[in-house]
C-alpha cells in the first residue's frame, strides 16, 4: 500500500501538473468547467489525462483511510 501511495502522490505531482509554467494545464481545464465554457474533444482527454493521477491519489487516500479505521 505505502508504493501505491508513493506512485499516487508522484504521478499527481509530475504528470497531474504537468505543464508547470504558467500554470498546470489541470487548472485550465478545472476552470472551463466552472464557468461552463465550450471544451473540444482535446480538452476533455486532458482533463483525463491529468486528472487521472489525482484520481487515483484519492482512491489511495481512501483506502488508507478506511483500513485505518477498521483496526
């Protein structure tokens, strides 16, 4: 469990970031949600793509969590 955390937290850092100057693409896409904005086939498959590891990290958190609490 502690290498799936470990994978979880790098890929969020890395590739769920990625690209980091200006600012993370994920906050881009984020944002077009919010304010309702037209998003391209593309723009979807990037929210996937760099949503993915964030994903993951949360299913990872959870499942630490609940273990935690079933001892």
């Amino acid at each position: 469990m502690k290498n799936q955390l470990v994978l979880a937290l790098l890929a969020s850092f890395t590739l769920g970031l990625a690209p980091f100057v200006p600012h993370p693409h994920i906050w881009k896409q984020i944002k077009n949600l919010w304010y309702g904005r037209d998003m391209a086939g593309m723009d979807w498959l990037d929210l996937a793509m760099h949503g993915a590891p964030w994903v993951f990290l949360l299913y990872v958190l959870v499942k630490l969590l609940l273990r935690a609490k079933a001892q």
